[in-house]
C-alpha cells in the first residue's frame, strides 16, 4: 500500500511539473548549409539529385514531432554541396554559431551540412567554438525525395541532442543514423550507405532512438572551452596542402608544393604508420 | 619551405583532412615545432 501511495504521489507531481513548465520548451536553432539534405531528386528510386535545393524551413517540415522538442530557430547560413565548402562559409558559418551559442535564450544549436565535408567541419567547430552547449552536426546521405529518406529521422535525432542536457560538454558532435559521434574521431566511411560515418578507432559515443538519448562514454581530448583557437579572434587560415603518399615516392610533389610561397604547412597522407619514401624517412620524428 | 629541411610530426590518429585543421589553426599561433607537435598531442 505504501509503495502505491508513493507512486501516485510521484506520478501526480510529475504531471504538476509537466503543467508548471509546459511553455518552458528549450529553444534549438538551426544553422543550415545544404548538402544532400536540402537536396531534391529526379525519381524516389534514384540518387541523382540536386545538393542543397531545399530550404531549412521546407526541409524541417518532413522531421514531423521535432516541434515537440525545441522551439526552433532557423538561419540559412549557406546553400551548398559540401564539397564546395571553403574558408568564407567556414568563418561565416563558425561566426553564425557562436553569436547563437552566446544568446542565453538559445540551449543548443543544429547545423545541417553535407555529408562530404561534414567531418572537417565538425572538427574546426570543435577547436574554435566556446561553449559548453550541444552543438550537432547532421545530414542526409538520401535527398528528401527518395525512398526511406534519412534527413527527417536525421534531423528529428539532432535537434533532441541539441535540446538535452546529455550531450553538453562533450565538443561537436555529429549526429547521423541513431549514432552520436564526437567530432574528432569521426568519418565518412562509405559513399552511399546511410550508416557511413563512423569512429573507427573508437567507436560512437552512444546512440539516439526516436530522440532518446543514451551516452557511453565521452571525448577526452581536449575540445570548445579548453582550447587556444577563438573564433573571434579568427580572420584568416593559412594555406595548408595535403599531399598523399604511395609506391614509388611523392619527391617531387613534395617539392613543388614546399616551394610555393603561399603554402605554410604540408600534411603528407603517408603509407601505413604514416611512412614517407625512403630518403624522407628519417626526417620522421 | 625547402625540402631537405622539412620537420615531420606525426597527425596521431587525425586522418589527413583533420590534421589539416588542427595545423591551420595552430599555425595562426605559432611556427614553433615543439608547439605544433604539441597541438597534436592534445586535440
């Protein structure tokens, strides 16, 4: 008897509460970039497809339910393919999130993104933006139009991320395919499979079912808050190449691009462990 | 840059992309090889 008694007690104080802060909905704002989840296509049962046609405010209409979560917030930061993602929308775009992430109505923020890119952008959010606030990344790998789209599923999961408080903390975190993912450790894996991105090395940091959120574990490397890069105080990103190595040796590639005077650094994609040519070997600390 | 005297470090676990990120950014704050190979070891 007493055990019902408790019960009821919890469930009525529960529906006061739930009463009391019924208007209290956390507010999420979405910072669109396009990418195949803005995409449209030619016929349901084709992948042929125009990235970054849509709208943000046309595309979250198919994510039916997410307006339960979050009062939401739209800002169409770009309408890009991811490949064509470059330095002015990057600092547009880090620049966008920040004011956002300032604004102490705003509890997390969403940026949809094409699936190309999606890593590097996560991962320069993750060292340059300063907060503790969720900030999720995710995307489609089906244009809206097709068969089983991705994007509503994708965007539904995203905006419950960025509404918790689970995923506070925890840097930039991509969301696609009822996986979290921290931004470091994740990459796109395959080109056409919805389950494509994932953390090899480390495995994802939990996964999101119809929007609830079940953690594992969390990034330790240091990410947002505890690092030296600003995005206020970024105006410029020096030109880095990345040259990739294979059978016979990138010598003289490896010149070339050394000896242009607006190349400030080099990133050599080496062979297994990160092997250079014999010659350059040694040069490996 | 020349060649013959290129310091290499190490990305970690960085695929080529993000270690182009992380080097980016920390070359807006330092040339300093023990810095830069620093950064790696952190982010």
């Amino acid at each position: 008897m007493r055990i019902k008694t408790a019960t009821a007690f919890v469930l009525g104080l529960t529906m006061y509460l739930n009463g009391l802060f019924a208007d209290e909905k956390p507010t999420v704002a979405i910072l669109a970039t396009g990418g195949t989840i803005a995409g449209t296509g030619t016929s349901a049962s084709s992948n042929a497809y125009s990235a970054g046609d849509m709208a943000i405010n046309t595309l979250i209409a198919s994510a039916h339910g997410v307006e339960n979560l979050a009062n939401l917030k739209f800002n169409q930061v770009a309408n890009i393919p991811s490949p064509d993602m470059n330095d002015e929308v990057w600092l547009k775009l880090a620049k966008a999130a920040q004011e956002y992430l300032d604004d102490d109505s705003i509890s997390g923020i969403v940026i949809t993104h094409g699936t190309d890119t999606m890593e590097e952008t996560a991962y320069f959010l993750n060292l340059v933006l300063k907060t503790n606030k969720p900030v999720i990344i995710t995307g489609a790998m089906r244009p809206a139009t097709a068969l089983s789209a991705d994007d509503p599923i994708d965007l539904y999961n995203a905006v419950a991320a960025a509404a918790s408080e689970e995923a506070k903390g925890k840097g930039v975190l991509i969301v696609m395919d009822d996986r979290i993912f921290d931004a470091r450790d994740c990459s796109k894996t395959n080109t056409s499979t919805l389950d494509t991105f994932q953390s090899w090395n480390s495995g994802a940091l939990g996964y999101i079912d119809f929007g609830h959120i079940k953690f594992y574990k969390a990034p330790l490397r240091k990410h947002t808050m505890d690092t030296e890069f600003n995005i206020k105080e970024i105006k410029f990103l020096p030109k880095v190449d990345i040259v990739s190595e294979y059978e016979g040796g990138i010598t003289d590639i490896l010149k070339f691009v050394a000896s242009r005077p607006d190349v400030k650094g080099i990133v050599v994609a080496g062979v297994g462990d990160g092997n250079l040519y014999n010659g350059y070997r040694q040069a490996y600390v | 840059m020349d060649i013959d005297k290129l310091m290499f470090n190490t990305s970690d676990s960085l695929n080529s992309e993000k270690a182009r990120v992380l080097l980016r950014l920390i070359l807006t704050k330092t040339n300093e090889y023990d810095k830069i190979k620093k950064a790696f070891d952190t982010y």
